[in-house]
C-alpha cells in the first residue's frame, strides 16, 4: 500500500466514487476537501462523502482545518479489518446493502 495521498476535491460523490473504486486497495488514505457554505466551487457533501467510503471499506477519521476559509478537510481510511463498527455507521451500510451499493471490499 501506498502512504495517504494528498489532498483530493472532489465536485460530487460520484467522481470521490471513482477515486474510490481505482485506489480503495492501494491508498492507505486520503484527506478530502469538503466545501463549506458559499465556498465558490462546490464539493461531495460529507455525508455523500461517508457513503461512498462505507461502499468501500474505508472510514472517516480526522477533521482539520482546510488551506482556505472555504472548505474543511476529512480524512477517509481504509477500514481495519477487526475494528468496530460504529452504531450510526452499522446502519448506514445496512441502508446501502439494501440500496445495492455495497462494494464486495465495503
């Protein structure tokens, strides 16, 4: 595996989907821009963001501070393979299970 990428933006939760899918078994993480209100380019929401990850196998962990006063940054980790699920996250991957979106690595 690779060390944690930089920093991605992605416009929608489809394109962090497609990073996703081409790096959720090679990244051991990447740190996500999420735009705040009135950021002048939009980005994945986090709650998108989150599902998508979920779909994946991977987490949300840090929050921090972004570059500019107009977005924050999420970091998203693959998920350990004995760690716990979270009562809130067990039930967002029973929604995208029954939603068919759960990935065979999620």
């Amino acid at each position: 595996m690779n060390r944690i990428t930089g920093t991605l933006r992605c416009p929608s939760a489809r394109i962090f989907e497609l990073w996703l899918r081409q790096n959720h078994d090679v990244s051991q993480g990447v740190w996500l821009e999420i735009a705040k209100p009135g950021a002048p380019e939009p980005t994945v929401g986090y709650e998108e963001a989150l599902e998508a990850a979920l779909c994946y196998g991977w987490i949300d962990g840090q929050k921090k501070a972004g570059e500019t006063s107009f977005y924050w940054l999420q970091r998203f980790t693959p998920r350990r393979s004995r760690s716990m699920w979270s009562k809130a996250n067990r039930a967002r991957a029973e929604a995208l299970i029954g939603a068919g979106r759960m990935e065979a690595s999620g």
